[in-house]
C-alpha cells in the first residue's frame, strides 16, 4: 500500500506542504480509512464515473458546500476538454476549438463529488485578455484546488512561466498537468523535464495527460480527491459497491461462457473448460479485491467448493421434474454455479468465509430458477452459441444482482437459519 509522503509526490512542493498539514491534522482512524480508500482507486476514467455515481449516494454535502476545482493556464492549452472529461452531464460540457480564446467566460458544472470550473486563457493580451485573465484569476482564488493546464507542444515559455507565478501566489494546493502529451509521445520525458525545469519543479511534479483521448485523466481525479478527506471517505464508503460491480461484470462474462459450454453434449457439467473458466473468474475476482492468488490457487478453491459435483446433482434432481428441456437446464446450471462460485470467492476474499453446501445449493437453485425464468421464450430449439451468451449476459445485467448483492446475501443467510 503506497504511504501518504508517496502519494503527494505528484504535487508540487508548495502544495505538498499545505496538503501534509492537513493530513497531519486529522485524527488516526480517519488517516487509515483514507489510506485504505486511496490504495484502491481505479486508474481508468469510466471506471472512475462508476465510483463517483457510487459514492455520491454516501456524499451528503449540499452543492453549494462542494469542493470546487478551477481549471486555469493559458489559452488552447486544452482546459475545456479536460473539463469535459470531468464533468458529469452532456449537456454541460464547453465549446472546444483549435481557436485560442474559444472560451471567454467562466463555466461551472458538477463533476459529482466536487464542482469544477472552466476558466479563460490568462495570457491573453488586450482589454478583452485582461478580462478574460481577472475572470481566470478570480475562479482560482475561489476554488479549493487548482489544475494548472499548459500545453505540451510549445511548453513553457516566459509567459507561462510568470502565469504559473501568479497561481503558485494564491496559495492554493495545485496540481500541474502537461496536456497533448500525445502529440509528442516519442519525446514524452524529455518535453516532461524540460517544462517542469522551466516552471521550477522536478519532473515528477507534472503529470503528463491527453485529455482528448483520457490519458492519465484519472490520475487527475485521485490528485483532486487526495485533497479533500470527506471526498475520500465517500470513495471509501463506496468501495464495497464499486467493488461488486467490477466484479459481476467479470460474473457475467464467465456465467454467459459457461452456458454456451452447457449446450455440449452431457455430462457437461465436470468438463475441464468449466472448471477454467470458473478458476479465471476466481483469479479476476481476487485481483479486483487485491487478494494475492495464482491461478493454481485459484482452481484448488473452485474445486474445494464442490460446485461441479453440486452442478451435475441439481441437473439430475431438476430434469426428473420435467420442465425445461435438458439443454437449457444444463446452460441455466452452469451459469448459475460460475455465478455463485463468483460470490463464495467474494466472501471468502473479503472474510476469508466459506459457505456451506447447503448454502451453495440454496443459492444456486434461485440463481438457477431466475436464469430459466429469464430463458423460457428461447422455446424448445437450441439457439445459437452466440444467442444463447447474449441471453444469459441480458437477463445477469438486467438482475436485481447487478447492482447490489444483496439478493445472494438473503439467499445465503436465508440457508444458514
């Protein structure tokens, strides 16, 4: 787990100082939430806009009270496009252009935990720069945290140089960022030192993004939820949620394979491509809980469980009862089984809980029963591989599952009474 001294390497010293203090100040038990919280955010923005939707259902803090994050630096440094990477409503994204000076007035929207501001170039000249530049300096003496945005093609020349003095003045914690890096990929580090000894910082001290295409943008969300403890600990809170959706996309995914597998000729509930790709979902899962497993590991535990042997029992009980034809029992089965083998994995990598077999059997009914509900219109006749996935991918999405895991928690605790 990085500590916190690692964490603030990124800003610069000015910032790091203020951002320590405020660490220093808050008590123990906040510090390890937040740690905890920190170690685990997602370095992809989508993933990202997921945590965010998630936590701010635990962020009770009004609008009006809302961390605020100006976005400044000169013109067509790309500020408008980070800002539209950030915001969360289509409608209040800004206007961008390769024109300098596309954006002539301050533009606020929320960007879910936080608020954030698009500024003017400052380093326009004329009576329409300077308003421009009190608009941009005004937003940055209001907000909580700044993002310095200049741009990586003709770096940092002598104005930007004494723009980047005038916010490094207000005495605000900032993050400086280096946009278009795209553009000069293949001299990525030199054009990084270079504008950062221009600026008189490391390098390390300027983050290096492409907000057109979403580089390193989420390494800009961490730098800004670093700042503010109550945004942390609403990511922190949201965690556990985050979580269960990462890992029932992998559920899914391994459910829908598993059931094309089924269509096979029986006994199909033991082959060994059932029980790898129960032992992959087992692996995925374990990373997205920073659980340390081999895939060796991984497949000991899917046969520890027992669900091929629980798989073929249920088949057996389920097809004397008639009903659905043995095709579609066996896919509904081996769906359900990588379902429930995704969840005895999440339990037993968040408390190390194994479920029994009546519990295993209990939820793996339901989960089944569910599947042939979802599955009846298929009818008689095998569809195709290829329709059966997206089936089985539809009705998992579509579950109450797929959002919260509370169904599989009444399921197993319903078992265990």
């Amino acid at each position: 787990m990085p500590q916190v001294d690692d964490l603030l390497e990124e800003f610069p010293q000015k910032s790091r100082g203020q951002l320590q203090a405020m660490w220093q100040a808050l008590p123990p038990d906040l510090q390890a939430e937040l740690q905890g919280a920190l170690a685990l955010l997602p370095g992809d923005v989508k993933l990202w806009r997921m945590l965010l939707n998630m936590a701010l259902t635990q962020f009770k803090i009004a609008l009006g009270d809302k961390h605020t994050v100006a976005i400044v630096g000169p013109a067509n440094a790309g500020k408008s496009t980070l800002y539209n990477q950030l915001v969360r409503a289509p409608a209040d994204r800004a206007q961008v252009s390769p024109v300098p000076g596309t954006t002539r007035q301050n533009q606020t929207s929320d960007a879910g935990l936080f608020s954030v501001v698009d500024t003017p170039g400052a380093d326009a000249v004329g009576k329409v720069g300077e308003d421009e530049k009190t608009r941009a300096l005004n937003a940055a003496a209001a907000a909580d945290f700044l993002v310095v945005v200049f741009d990586a093609g003709p770096g940092i020349r002598r104005g930007e140089q004494e723009l980047y003095r005038e916010f490094a003045a207000l005495d605000k914690p900032m993050l400086v960022v280096l946009n278009k890096i795209d553009l000069v990929r293949r001299e990525q580090t030199k054009v990084v030192e270079r504008a950062a000894a221009n600026l008189g910082l490391v390098a390390d001290e300027v983050l290096p993004i492409s907000a057109r295409d979403g580089t390193n943008v989420a390494r800009v969300l961490v730098a800004i939820a670093k700042t503010e403890p109550e945004i942390v600990a609403a990511l922190g809170r949201a965690l556990p949620e985050y979580r269960w959706r990462l890992a029932w996309t992998a559920i899914t995914g391994a459910a829908s394979t598993a059931a094309v597998i089924a269509l096979a000729p029986l006994p199909i509930l033991d082959v060994i491509p059932l029980l790898a790709i129960q032992s992959a979902l087992v692996l995925s899962i374990a990373r997205i809980y920073q659980y340390d497993i081999t895939l060796k590991r991984a497949r000991e535990l899917v046969v520890t469980f027992g669900l091929g042997f629980l798989g073929r029992t249920l088949f057996q009980e389920l097809s004397k009862l008639g009903g659905p034809p043995g095709w579609l029992l066996a896919a509904a089965i081996a769906s359900s089984t990588t379902v429930v083998m995704g969840y005895a994995a999440i339990l037993w990598f968040e408390r190390g809980e194994r479920l029994t077999s009546d519990t295993l059997k209990q939820i793996t009914k339901a989960v089944t029963s569910y599947l042939l509900d979802s599955l009846r219109g298929l009818g008689q006749r095998k569809p195709s591989k290829q329709g059966l996935q997206e089936r089985i991918k539809e009705a998992l999405e579509k579950s109450p599952m797929a959002t919260d895991r509370g169904a599989l928690d009444a399921e197993a605790k319903k078992s265990g009474e």
